[in-house]
C-alpha cells in the first residue's frame, strides 16, 4: 500500500497543479468530495465532478500558491492542513484549509475539505519584489503589507484581535490608545455608521482606547468623515512611501562616530535602552513597554525572526541615542520605527540608521524599500529619493478624550 502520508502530499501536488493525470493517480473513480465552506456546503460524486470542481476553482487564482503544513495518518484516515494564497477579487487574500481523507483500495476515496472565509493576507516567505514593479502593482502591494505578520509562526504576547475580509482589530487590550488598533475596513455604505457605533462600544464597555487606521485602500470613501462625526479625533497622518533600486546609497549622509548593533535580544542594558528611547520618542506610556517588550524580545533571540526582524540600537560614545527596525517582509525592506533623541538630533543620526538599514536589506537581495513616514520622518526620505504613494490618516479614540494623548500617536 501506498504510504498514506506520501498519498496526501501527492493530493496537494494534484490540487496545485490541476492537473488531472496526477487527480486521478490519488482518487478512486468513484471518489466524493464534501465541502464545508463559509458560505455554504457542497458534495460531489464521482470523481470527473470532484476534479472539475477543484481544477475550475485553482484555474480562477492567476498567482495561487500551496503551502502544505501538517500531516497526520492513522490507519485509513489521513488529517492534512495547507494554505492557498491568491489573488482574488482584486486583493490578494489565504485561503487556511484542512482535509480528512479516507482511503480505500490505496487511494482516496472520501474527502472531506473544510475551507473557512478567507482572510487578507500579504506574500508570506520566499519572494522579493523586482525594482521594475509598476506604480499600480506597488499600490497593490501596498495595500497587503499591513497583514504580513503571519499568525502560525507564533502570536505575540499580550495580544488578541479578529481580522476578515471586511477589516479587523487587534491590541493589548491595555487602556491606551496606541496600544489597540482598527484597520483594513470594507464595508458598504449603509453599514458604517452602525459599525463604528459597535466599535466605539466594544472599547468603552472595557474602559481601552484605540486608534483607528484610515488608508486610500478603505471602504467607504468617507470614512475619515464618519469616524471624527462619531467622536474620534485626528492625530496625525502618515505617508505610505517607497524607493525603488538600492544600489545607489552614497548620497545618504552618515556619522562616522555613530556604532550602531543588531540587538538579539540577550544585552540586558541595550535592552533597557532601547525601552527608554521608545518611552522619550513615540510617547510610550510604562503599561505599553512592559506590554510590548517581552514581545519584542522574544522574537529577537528567535533565530527564525531575527533575519527578517532586525532591531538597530544607535550609540554614540558609548551613549544609547537612537533605535530603528528593519522588516523584509512582503517582499520588500520596510522601515520602521526609527527616532533619535531630541538632544542628539541635527548629527546625521537618523540618516545613519536610514543608510545602515537600506545596506542590510540590500545585502539579503532586496530591492524595494519601503516606510509609513511621520511628518518627521517623511521631511528626512524625501530628501533621498523616497516617494509618495498613499497617505493613511490615524484616528484616536479614548473613554476620556484627551487632546494631548492622542495627538501623541503621531510624531511630528
């Protein structure tokens, strides 16, 4: 008998393939397939029906990709788990599944495929982004970027949300707003104001603010409108922008008395400075770091991140003064979270960390960069080439509205 876990991998090659030579080495002739989708279940029998309905449904991605996961067989049974990510609809979405298969004679005879609604998703491993993408395609990938994070190599701690196709929300669950985030929302017209309401009350009913993402990506047009309408207050913006090529970097000004280090986690002292530049430069409350640090290092000393999640500590004379991060994901380099201390700044600090972080994803074959700006960061990039592709406006939300706080989510 064909080895069961063999039989399996050979199923998932067949759906990847549609190919019906490789369907009907697997399948018995007399096969059924029961599908329990989302949206409704579906049977079919025998195995001419069962494989024109899975060949029709491949053949309607343009990109799809199969990523199988585990593999379970007992007997004649085999439990399998993978993931299908496509474009679809005009937005590139995953498709996580599982399949029960039931054999007979050495072949599949029964499979039953459950196929939860798809989520958004971004190019999750072995893709970089050519340089000669064009300005749609770059907005395309623009749009996916914010579901990168890929929740089955590990959650962060102190975390919770729910994502869909219609957006999501997730967070700490900690009172201050920048520690909960909404985004990523599609809804129809006559549906957002009653969803906003929802929101709004799922956040006061546990006493946490929040800060809303708005991007050119989102559904209704208005929302920005709705939401200050409902009571929310605007912090600030960011500018979605990238640069292309990045083999030119000698025009980015350095200071050669600045050391700047991977952290990997295990300098108890970089670590503590690294918590206290947070604190002085993004407003970071000690409920958000003692939240979002345990975290952060944990994924550090994790060699399966550290490649593609690089933290940059900046000295100067031996004085912690300046942090960046560094995240090749999606297919590109995207930067993230750098600042200086405002004592130190004016000293090519930041533009030391900017050049430092281009050279790395350079290094590892990148060739797109790409950063949400702040008004401060944003002044500094555009000097270098960086341009402009989307703005996200940033809403704040808080049981008590204070002005202050709230405009603290966004540097200026």
């Amino acid at each position: 008998m064909q080895d069961p876990k063999q039989l399996a991998n050979d199923f998932l090659k067949a759906l990847a393939s549609a190919d019906v030579n490789l369907y009907e080495s697997v399948l018995n002739e007399d096969a059924s397939l029961l599908m329990g989708r989302w949206d409704g279940a579906e049977v079919y029998r025998p195995r001419q029906r069962f494989v024109e309905r899975l060949i029709n449904e491949w053949s309607a991605w343009p990109d799809a990709t199969l990523e199988g996961f585990t593999t379970v067989a007992e007997d004649d049974l085999i439990a399998v788990e993978f993931r299908i990510q496509a474009t679809e609809n005009q937005r590139y979405v995953e498709h996580n599944r599982s399949a029960f298969l039931k054999l007979k004679d050495g072949k599949i005879q029964v499979i039953n495929l459950y196929c939860p609604e798809p989520m958004p998703s971004a190019h999750r491993k072995g893709w970089i982004a050519p340089s000669t993408l064009t300005d749609g395609e770059l907005q395309s990938l623009f749009e996916s970027m914010m579901f990168s994070n890929d929740a089955r190599e590990g959650l962060m701690p102190n975390l919770g949300g729910r994502m869909s196709l219609r957006g999501g929300m997730e967070g700490s669950g900690d009172a201050h707003p920048g520690s909960n985030f909404v985004g990523g929302i599609h809804w129809p017209d006559a549906e957002a104001d009653s969803r906003i309401e929802e929101i709004i009350a799922y956040h006061r009913e546990r006493n946490i603010g929040f800060q809303w993402f708005v991007s050119a990506y989102d559904t209704p047009s208005d929302l920005g409108e709705r939401l200050e309408k409902h009571g929310l207050m605007l912090a600030g913006d960011a500018a979605t922008m990238a640069l292309s090529g990045l083999a030119d970097l000698g025009r980015i000004p350095t200071n050669p008395d600045l050391r700047v280090e991977v952290l990997d986690g295990h300098n108890h002292e970089a670590l503590d400075a690294l918590a206290n530049i947070l604190k002085i430069c993004f407003s970071w409350s000690q409920e958000q770091v003692d939240q979002r640090m345990p975290g952060l290092i944990e994924r550090m000393q994790d060699e399966r991140f550290r490649e593609r999640e690089m933290n940059y500590l900046a000295s100067l004379q031996g004085q912690p003064v300046g942090l960046g991060r560094l995240e090749l994901k999606s297919g590109v380099a995207y930067l993230g979270g750098a600042a200086t201390l405002p004592e130190f700044r004016g000293q090519k600090m930041y533009s030391t960390l900017l050049r430092r972080r281009l050279e790395d994803a350079r290094a590892h074959g990148y060739h797109i960069a790409a950063i949400n700006a702040e008004p401060m960061s944003r002044r500094i990039v555009t000097h270098y080439g960086f341009k402009e592709y989307a703005r996200t406006y940033i809403y704040g939300w808080m049981p008590v509205m204070d002005a202050n706080v709230i405009k603290s989510l966004v540097p200026q």
